[in-house]
C-alpha cells in the first residue's frame, strides 16, 4: 500500500466556531491532529480545508494543505477534492477527522490493518463499549458485525440503536476511514442512500451498495473535540504532555 493521510478542516462548526484554528499546546487544533498523523509514520499527510486562514497556518507549520469546495455535504467529499487535487500515485487514502488532537498515533496506523484482506473496500476502527450508558445512547454509533480475526469485525450494519440484541459485546465506532482508491471513487459517486439519511450515518451509503466494510478494534475512544468542554480537555492533555 502507499497511503496519503488526508485531513478535513472546516470552520463553520456549529458547536464550536473556528475550531480548527483553536490553540492547544500552543498549536491550532489542525496541526495537532496533524502531528498525530506525521507521528503516525504511514503515508504523506493532507490538509483540505475551505478557509484561507487554516490553509495559512498549514503551510506555516510545514504541511501541504489544499483549498477545497465550501459547498461539500461530507468529509468524506472534502479528501475526494483533495486527493484528485493533489494527484500522486497513492492507492490508500486515509480520512482522519480534524477534531481529534489526542488521537494516539498507534490507532491511525491500526485502521490499515483491514486492507491486507482483498475483500475490504474500506476501514474503519471500533472500540468495546463498557459504560452502559453508552450503550444505549443514540449519539454513540454501534458496529453490528461478525469476527472474522483477532480484534477485527466485518461490518454488517452501523446504527444508533442499542444492537445487536442478547449477550455479547458492543461496539462502539469511531469515524476514522482508510478507503482503496476505487472505493472512496465509487462512494463519492452514490447518491446519499435510505438507511443512510434515516440514521444519518454516511457509511450505511458504502454498505447499501454492497461495498465490504471492516473494522480494527482498538483500545479506547479518542477524544473528539466538539464543545468548548472537550476543548478544554485536550489543552490539559496536550499541555502535560508538551510539559507547558
């Protein structure tokens, strides 16, 4: 494989406005999640971004950064734009979240695990949920699907339902992709599907077309940060570890 991380950044968030840009440890939050990804040690990396200001700050830290559409519904149509912008002859594309400064750089390089399997067209990473409140919250995504390794699920179905029903365990999704070439091609060329818009979840798109979705299962939930309390967290996390 040779794989280029690619980060969306977008600056209209609701919850927390400008967010990319917000400091942490003395770095906007966008170059944090890509020091993660450099440390990460797995293929160039990417800033797509819609604001000049985030495309600025790239660059001055040294990464590559492109300009790309405001108009995107998805991420997953922001790394599209890059990717095609950028060229190269990368066959792995990795979409990690702008929102995830603390994101060990172990579990980025993890979500490439699925892909030495030839049936998977995309990647993805679940962690065990243990708290049971979580399990039957609709704001954290389930993975419904059946081992096929050591720590590996082939994902059947996403929901925010409590599932699958009996005893077992649940898991939890995390919203990090390594897509092959041809199917984030293929999945940015759908229409937006039935059980996608009805749970609001882009990947049942790849799943109703018959796409192969599988999952590493990681050790624990990276922080995603989408409220001011969030942003506060990672500032203490990032501050102890930098020492300031």
């Amino acid at each position: 494989m040779k794989p280029i991380i690619i980060i969306p950044a977008r600056m209209a968030s609701t919850r927390l406005p400008g967010k990319p840009m917000a400091d942490i440890a003395g770095k906007p939050m966008i170059i944090q999640v890509a020091d993660r990804a450099q440390e990460a040690d797995c293929g160039d990396v990417l800033i797509a971004t819609d604001t000049a200001e985030v495309l600025e700050a790239a660059r001055d830290h040294g990464y590559n950064a492109v300009m790309t559409s405001a108009d995107h519904q998805s991420g997953s149509d922001r790394i599209f734009e890059a990717f095609t912008n950028v060229g190269g002859d990368f066959d792995t594309i990795i979409n990690v979240q702008g929102d995830l400064p603390t994101i060990a750089p172990a579990d980025i390089r993890a979500v490439l695990a699925p892909l030495n399997n030839n049936k998977c067209d995309i990647s993805t990473l679940g962690v065990e949920i243990t708290d049971s409140d979580e399990k039957t919250n609709p704001n954290v995504v389930k993975i419904i699907g059946s081992p096929i390794g050591e720590n590996l699920l082939r994902a059947l179905y996403f929901s925010r339902a409590t599932a699958p029903y009996g005893e077992g365990p649940l898991y939890h999704h995390i919203g990090l992709y390594a897509y092959r070439r041809a199917a984030l091609e293929r999945f940015v060329s759908l229409k937006p599907s039935t059980l996608e818009k009805r749970e609001s979840l882009e990947q049942l798109r790849a799943l109703e077309d018959g796409m192969t979705i599988h999952a590493a299962i990681i050790d624990t939930v990276p922080l995603g940060v989408d409220t001011p309390p969030d942003l506060e967290k990672a500032r203490a996390i990032l501050s102890h570890n930098t020492g300031n």
